[in-house]
C-alpha cells in the first residue's frame, strides 16, 4: 500500500514539473511571448490613419476653413484612440474622458479637439451612408447651430464664448448626424411638427424683443435694424427645421447653451 501511494505520488510530481518546464518553455518562447502580447496590447494601430499630406483639410463651413499640418495631425492620430472607437459618445463626454493635456488643455485646445472630433466621426459616419452622403443634413444643423450662436452674440455684444461656441459647433452637428444615422428609419412615419416649430420660432422672436426693450447697452437708435438682423437668422433657422429631427436638435442646442444667458 505504501508503495503505491509513492509510485502515485512520484507519478504527481512529475505533472507538475512537466507542466512547469512547458509554461517555462512558452515564457521564453520569442513566438509565443509576441502572440501574448498581441492578446494583451490594444489594437489599435495609428498608422492605418496617418497622413502622408502636408496638411489636412479638417473643417469647412462657409467662410470659415480650418488645416492642420501632417505631423500635428499624426500626432494627434497617435495620441487619441479614442476619436476611433467603435461607438462615440458626443463631444463633451469624450473630451472629459481624456486626460489633460497640453494641447487641449486651453479653451482654444478644446475647440480644436472638437475639431478633430468632427473630423474622425465625419469618417465613421460614411459608413451609414446609403444614398445620401449626409451633406445636405449636416448643413442644415450647422445653419441651426451657427445661427442660434450668431443671434446671441449679437444679443450680448460678442465676446470669446461666442467663438469658443461657434467653433464647437462642428463637433456638436456631426454628432447629431451621427444620431441621424442611427435613428433616420424612425423618422419615415412623420408626424405634423407646424405648431411646435412655430411656437418655437415665437420663443426665439419674444426672446429678442424682450431682450432689445430690456437692454441699455445697445443704442436705441441701433435696435430696429438689429430686430431686423436678429429676425432674419430667426428665420433661417426656421427654414432648416423640416421635421422633429431638426426640430429636436434646433431646441436641445438653444436649451443646452443659451436658455439661461
């Protein structure tokens, strides 16, 4: 009996030592240490992403064009993963998930993260496309967006928040294209939006003229032609708004930056 349990014993010993020498083995293994650290690292692989132009043309929206020169470009690409992944959050959250850094770190470095935000997910949103290439959307919510930051910058006088906003602007439509993309087969049954989109276009109307009567730093003399401004991009912005997809959007940005200025 004792001999038994030894032979067993001795028979267990060597398991463990063979199963030892072959984990040992497979560390010291070149093969088998890369095909670990395949399974360990990220993905991700910038170089698919690198340009090889002296510049990217990375925002354009009427007057306004923006380019970056190839390395800033690379390195942004190298640095931010997170411009690429497979479901985006909006703008904000994704900016807040990121570390500070020296390059965004300012508010201007924020505007132009947004930047580069609207151009990776402009990318990602080609591969919705159907028979559409979205531009046509995507003007229109610019206009929306643009418009609104236009009518309260002339409101207040201008100032820095207003162009940290507008230029925020491209980051905050693509994503609501991204939405679009999304969600475009719910609007096919659309339902009649005229009485809220006019009580809309009444809120911004009541808001300047409250505003114009209620202001000493504009000229009395000043305030009809301004109306008169003020009122135009009203109705540009009601011009954009052809169903609850816009409708939505036009309310969620004047809600979400202006309601309470």
């Amino acid at each position: 009996m004792k001999k038994y349990i030894k032979v067993i014993l001795f028979y267990c010993f060597c398991l463990v030592s063979c199963g030892q020498n072959k984990t040992e083995n497979q560390n010291t293994n070149p093969i088998h240490q890369e095909e670990m650290k395949d399974q360990t690292t990220n993905q991700f692989n910038p170089e698919k992403y690198y340009t090889t132009k002296d510049s990217v043309l990375l925002a354009s929206f009427e007057e306004d064009i923006v380019y970056v020169l190839k390395d800033d470009f690379n390195d942004v690409v190298r640095n931010h993963p997170e411009f690429f992944v497979e479901f985006p959050n909006d703008p904000y959250v994704t900016y807040s998930s990121i570390p500070s850094s020296v390059e965004f770190g300012s508010e201007v470095g924020q505007d132009m993260y947004y930047l580069y935000y609207a151009y990776f997910l402009k990318n990602t949103n080609e591969m919705y496309k159907i028979d559409d290439d979205f531009n046509d959307q995507r003007k229109k919510i610019m206009i929306i967006y643009t418009r609104l930051n236009r009518m309260f910058s002339l409101l207040d006088g201008g100032g820095p928040g207003y162009m940290h906003l507008y230029r925020r602007t491209f980051g905050e439509a693509e994503y609501a294209i991204y939405l679009y993309a999304l969600t475009r087969k719910d609007f096919t049954v659309k339902y009649d939006i005229t009485k809220q989109k006019d009580l809309f276009k009444q809120t911004l109307q009541q808001i300047v003229t409250d505003r114009l009567e209620n202001t000493f730093d504009i000229h009395e003399t000043e305030k009809p032609e301004l109306k008169k401004e003020l009122f135009a991009l009203i109705n540009e912005i009601d011009a954009q708004i052809t169903d609850a997809f816009y409708l939505t959007q036009a309310q969620q940005f004047y809600y979400g930056n202006y309601a309470t200025w």
